[in-house]
C-alpha cells in the first residue's frame, strides 16, 4: 500500500481475514480529489493484496 495515496481507512474482520476500505487521492492533485475507493486484504496484517476498486468522485 505503499505505491499510491490512501486516506480514511476503515477495516472490516470476515472469516479471519482483515478487509482495508480505504480512499484513494489522485497524485498531483492541488485538492483532495477521490475518483475510487479501493479495497486491501490481509490474513497476518502484514502481507497485503489489492483485492478491489470502485470509481465514482468523492469529495
């Protein structure tokens, strides 16, 4: 998760597993500008996989 601008995370437990809901800020921005929201999982909360992604503008 380190590659790309993340804000707001909210997790969410299932089976286990930890799901990261998180905001993602576009690079270069001069605002705060959300165009997806993307989706990281994790069973050690060490090791983490983009698991989705949903557009839509947020601000």
């Amino acid at each position: 998760m380190q590659h790309i601008y993340t804000a707001h995370p909210a997790p969410l437990v299932h089976d286990g597993r930890v799901y990261l809901y998180t905001g993602h800020d576009e690079n270069g921005s001069t605002n705060f500008t959300m165009k997806e929201w993307r989706v990281w999982s994790s069973d050690d909360m060490v090791n983490w996989t983009a698991t989705a992604s949903s557009t839509g503008t947020c601000r």
